[in-house]
C-alpha cells in the first residue's frame, strides 16, 4: 500500500473516530443533564410525598423534570471517558493505535530478505501474463498454462517458455493445469497445435467438443490399438532415406534409426554391452530392409511388423553352404558390399559368440515382442498422423497419445513419439528463413517419469523455444525426476524452465527445494512488557528476522486448487484455481472422437521377407538413385546401368523427388519397369487429393511421355 493510500485510509479512520467520540459525548451530555435535573429536584418530591396522600389520580407536574439547570461544563464528557478508557479500554484503544501507525509508510530492513508475493496489481501488470476474460477466452491472442485467478480473470502465461509442473497423483494436476491448458491454448486467436500424453484418454473426450472446431484431431490408442489412428513407426525414416538417395549421405536417416532403435532396446539396469548389441543389430536391419524395400518398389510396406517378421525368419535359421552352417542373417549381411551401412551396423553382433549371440537375439526378441499383437500391427503399420500439421499456419493440429495401464512395454512408444516428432518440427522451422515454426507447437508430458527416457531431453530444452517448441513437464517430485533423467540433466532442466509450478507433494526434498527458491522476507516482531498491575507502563521491542515465504510444512499443508508459481525475473505468486469438472464443460463418448478404421489384414502390410533369401542381390551400390537423377554420386550412376540417365531442369527434379516420397518410392521403380499406366494412374491420383498442383502433373506426364517403351 503506497503512502498516499495509507494517509487516505488513516483520515477515515481518524473521521470515524471522532464522529463517534461526537456521538457518544452527545449522549453523555443528555444523559447527565437529565441526571442533574432529577437530583436537582429529588428534594422537592421528597417533599411531596411526605406531606401528600397518594391517590389514583396521582400525577407529577412537568415542571419537576424540565426544570432548567445550567449547562454542563465541556470537560465533563472527556473527563469520564478518560476514566472509561483507564480501567476499561485500554487494550482497545492500544489495538486501534498499533494497527494505525503499523500501516504508515515506514521503511522496514530487508537484510534478512526481500521476496514477497506478487501483489494483484503486479500479476495485472505482468508482461508474461495475460488477462483471461472468464467469460470470452478468444478475446485474447495468445494463452498458455494458467497462472493464477480472480473474480474476473485467469492470468495464463502466453510467453513462450518451458514449464516444470510438480504435482502427486490425485493432487489436481489434470484438473488445473492440464485440462485449462488445452482449453486457453486451443480458443484463443492463435490457437497452437500440441501433443498431450493422455492417460485413460480423459483430455480427449473432455476437449473434443471443442477442439473439433478449430483442430485436426488425432487419436492414438497404445492401450486399445484396434480403435486408434495409424502411426507408422519408419515413416519418418522412409521419407529422411528418399531425400537422401541423390546426395549419398545418410546421416539423418541413420540418425532417426538410431533413435528408433534406442528406444525399443534401452535398458538402464543392465551392463551397456546387451543394449548396446541389441540397439546395433535392430539398426542394421531396418537399413537393410530400406535398401532392398527401394530396389524392389516396396518400401511402404518396410515397418516394424515386417522387420520383427524378418528378425524371425533369419535370425534363428541355419543354412548349409557346402560343408560351412552359418546363420542366415550372417549370409545375407555378408552379401552386401563392404562400407554398406547395414554391413557396418550388423559387425557389432556379429563379432558376439555363442550364448552371448543367443542373449542378443533373446533380449531384442523380447524388445519386438509387442508387434505380435495384431493391433499394434495396424497401428504402426498405417499412416493416418502426419507430424508436419503440428506446423501447418492455417490449422492447427492435436495429438492425443492415450497411454495403457499395466502395460509398460508400450510405454516406449511415447518416448519415440517426441523424439520423431521433435525431428520432424526442426528440419521444418530450420528450412524457414526466421528458423521459427509457423505455429506454435506444445508438448504436454503429463507424467513424464512414467516413460522411457526423451533423448537428449536438455538438449531440446535448451534449443526447442527458438524453434517455438514449449514443453509442459508434469512430475510427482523433483528425486523422481532425477533418478529417470540424471541429477545433471534435471538441474540443466529445471534452470531453464520459465515456471516452475508446485502444486502438491509429500516429498521433503521437493518441499525444501520450493521452499528455497521461494526465498525469504523480512518479518517485523514486536513484544510487549508490562508489571503486574500497571496500566501505563509498558515496554514494547521490536525485532526482524526472516522468514521463508512459505516453509516446507506449510507447502504440505497447501488446500485444495491451490498452487504455488515461480517465474523468471519476478516475484512468485500464491493463487488458486478452478478445476475444469466445475466449468460443466459436456464430455463426449469414445465413438464420438475421429478415430479411421482399419480392419485390413496384417498381412497385407508385410514385407516379402520370405523371397530376400531367394533374391539375386545386385551388391554393386549401396542405394538405387532415382530414375533420372543426374545428380546422383558417379559410383552410383557408374554402377546402375539398367535405365536411362535422362537431362531435366531442377524444378522437375524436385517434382519427381515430391512424387517419390508420396509413392513410398513406387513411381521410381515403375518408370524403371516402363509401367506407364501405373505412372499415370499416381499422377492423377495425387493431383485429385491436392498434393499436386496442374503445372507438377503436366511436368510429370511429359516425363513418362518421354520413357521408352523398353528399358535400354
């Protein structure tokens, strides 16, 4: 309170004190003076009485009662209310006089601190902030994670800065902060599109109502499959390989691989040399099949199920070579030409022997245990969900990942989900000329400990925002947090997060940690000492000590829809919110949520891995380049002889490279087949669903106009 309000606040107490002491002297005087009047004439009644016989009719005259007396002396009235006070109000009057001059604008020391809560004027202010209308959120332009609330307004924070969510099972993390994320980020005027774990699928049906008008909406199911959009596992490699054909250099698709593969053979609790091994041989059979998948026009059908399939098949046959029994997956490694990526990966298990071989292929038999399930088959195996709507400018995209219970080998999948999305968003915001998303994208891990380790998780956290990446980590407590992630890289995380929000926890580490960054203030404490029976005299002391804003036992002792923020740069804040099950907001049923049905049989997404063995390899090249491609390596275009090189300008290079990635790479190998028909057929398909514009299509036909009926 500013020193103008307080000198307001003083005059008006200061006026209602002497309006009071004005009445109440008032009313003394009157009282008094028909006191005096009464003793005034008490003798003459006596008098009467003495010396008359009552009788019904008695009656007094006026005169005895308004007999006019002098006037009261002024200092009556003070006289006896100073009396009053000494043996009555003192106290009273000490409470009025301490509270009064308490309130006046007096410098206090902060030696011992100087954090406070953030004043309702200063939340107003926040530049980070943003003023949420309760009753209009599309009238603000930007929103993020709720802040804090008042009769009229949520405060949310639309800067563009990570979150650390600290809350236990059943403390309201869902209810306060997940829900109202999603419902502020999706209705104001620059809705951003986002990736929520949602456990149970709670968010999903709560939202859909709502979201449906404004977003794609994605669902993937891991704990019911056979009711969940297709999300193909390689997708993203496949299209990170097609790119890389020309240029020779398969960095970032052995990148995505090897993520992938990570993420299916990670074991923390086991010596590094079997996951290790494992990680290894899993990579080398996915380069493996994504370089015979191209040669033979299939490379849509190169997924996990066909390379659990293929893992199957070879890894536990033996087959006779003249008097030698070798293994044959060792056979067919060994035919692929020295310096072949696939050759150099599958080294690693090969140099394993005996039971430690076997361990290896146990352990990854048991990592690809879950694509048995003919659900997950046709999950991962179609591709309804494209990571590039997240960035799309003109509609935004959600991604709702429903998370099993009990079902923990699955669990991985959320982890890879991140890491192919993550990938995909930086190559689109690194191809922008400001290197930023079009649209802002959210990632909510909700219950992020629960799953496989993120790779390189600071890393992300550390570069994501430039790219306009924001993270939401929901945890149940900080020791949790390090003992999935390393204490090194919680404390990179935690420092570069932009809220830290403490909802609830037990945790004492936790508690003392918020408590500690809270920081302390300087508290005034006063004592008083009096002898006994004295009314005046008295000693009053003064003291400051500081104090925690808020210790660890009072944190544990939080209410219900209360929490705790700490910002960058500014004081933190003590608020509540309002859960999202008291907006009465409708819930939508599972049937309603788009969800595409897939009922094909698993078969049809399998690779021929049966004919690989009976399949003349030609070893002479690591990957086919595309047909054409004049562009391609020498060793490349020296050594595949089978097609014409055909002279094009680049604009037709791109627009065969477009059209290849679409086809999964069929249209390369039908314009190596001669196949016109088929070619055409895809031209015209793809120009019907949009994805290519008149001028690409003619560009297109001319080319198949030009190929020669019979290969040369």
């Amino acid at each position: 309170m500013k020193a103008k309000q307080r000198f307001i606040y003083i005059l008006i107490v200061l006026g209602v004190l002497a309006g009071m002491t004005s009445l109440a002297t008032m009313l003394i005087n009157v009282a008094l003076h028909y006191l005096f009047i009464l003793l005034h004439s008490l003798p003459s009644i006596v008098r009467s009485i003495r010396t008359n016989t009552f009788h019904p009719n008695l009656s007094f005259r006026s005169g005895y009662l308004f007999t006019t007396v002098s006037p009261l002396k002024w200092y009556y009235p003070w006289l006896f209310a100073l009396i009053l006070m000494m043996l009555r109000g003192r106290q009273t009057v000490l409470k009025i006089s301490h509270r009064v001059f308490r309130s006046l604008p007096v410098t206090k020391p902060d030696f011992e601190g100087s954090s406070r809560w953030q004043t309702k004027k200063e939340i107003r202010q926040n530049e980070q902030l943003v003023a949420i209308p309760h009753s209009n959120i599309r009238s603000v332009k930007d929103a993020g994670i709720p802040i804090a609330r008042d009769l009229l307004y949520t405060y949310a924070c639309k800067a563009v800065v990570h979150s650390l969510i600290v809350g236990i099972t059943r403390s309201g993390k869902g209810q306060l902060m997940v829900q109202n994320t999603i419902r502020f980020i999706s209705q104001c005027k620059n809705p951003e599109s986002f990736i929520v774990f949602d456990l149970r699928g709670d968010n999903a049906q709560s939202n859909y109502r709502t979201l449906k008008k404004t977003h794609k909406i994605h669902i993937i199911n891991l704990d019911n499959p056979k009711k969940s959009a297709g999300w193909d596992l390689l997708s993203t490699i496949r299209k990170a390989f097609l790119q890389e054909i020309k240029e020779g250099d398969f960095d970032k698709t052995i990148q995505l691989t090897t993520t992938l593969a990570h993420a299916f053979t990670e074991d923390s609790t086991s010596e590094a040399v079997w996951p290790e091994s494992c990680k290894q041989l899993l990579t080398a059979m996915i380069l493996y099949l994504l370089d015979d998948g191209y040669k033979r026009g299939c490379l849509d059908k190169v997924n996990m199920y066909s390379v659990t399939e293929f893992f199957i098949k070879y890894a536990g046959q033996e087959i006779k070579i003249g008097r030698t029994t070798t293994n044959a997956l060792d056979t067919l490694f060994s035919e692929l030409p020295d310096g072949h990526l696939a050759k150099n990966f599958y080294a690693t298990s090969k140099f394993a022997q005996g039971d430690m071989r076997s361990s290896i292929f146990a352990i990854l038999s048991a990592n690809l245990s879950m694509f048995n399930d003919s659900g997950i088959i046709r999950l991962t195996s179609n591709d309804d969900v494209d990571f590039a709507d997240l960035a799309n400018p003109d509609k935004p995209c959600a991604i709702f990942i429903i998370v099993p219970e009990g079902r923990e080998e699955r669990n991985k999948l959320v982890s890879l989900l991140v890491d192919q999305c993550y990938a995909e968003l930086l190559d689109i915001a690194r191809a922008r000329p400001d290197g930023q998303l079009p649209r802002r994208v959210r990632i909510i891990a909700d219950e992020i400990c629960n799953y496989p380790k993120i790779t390189a998780l600071s890393n992300k956290i550390t570069t994501s925002l430039a790219r306009g990446i924001i993270l939401d980590m929901y945890i149940h407590s900080l020791p949790q947090f390090e003992d999935k992630y390393g204490k090194n890289t919680a404390q990179t995380i935690l420092s570069n997060g932009g809220n830290l929000v403490y909802i609830y926890s037990q945790d004492k580490a936790t508690n003392q940690y918020v408590s500690d960054l809270l920081d302390t203030s300087t508290e005034e404490y006063r004592t008083y000492n009096s002898e006994n029976g004295a009314i005046l005299d008295n000693n009053r002391m003064s003291h400051y000590k500081g104090r925690p804003l808020k210790t660890p036992g009072e944190l544990r002792r939080l209410k219900f829809w209360e929490i705790v923020v700490i910002q960058q740069r500014n004081y933190p804040i003590h608020s509540h919110l309002v859960p999202f099950f008291q907006l009465h907001i409708p819930v939508a049923a599972y049937e309603e949520l788009p969800i595409p049905i897939h009922n094909e049989k698993k078969e049809e997404h399998l690779f021929p891995v049966s004919s690989i063995m009976n399949t003349k390899r030609d070893t002479s090249e690591d990957a086919a380049p595309l047909p054409g491609d004049n562009d391609a390596p020498p060793a490349a275009a020296d050594t595949h002889g089978d097609h014409k090189v055909i002279t094009m300008d680049t604009k037709l290079q791109g627009v065969l490279n477009n059209i290849d990635i679409l086809t999964h790479g069929k249209f390369r190998h039908a314009a190596e087949k001669r196949n016109k028909n088929a070619l055409y057929t895809m031209i015209t398909k793809y120009q019907e669903a949009g994805q290519l514009n008149m001028e690409q299509a003619e560009l297109l036909e001319s080319y198949v106009d030009d190929l020669s009926d019979t290969k040369e």
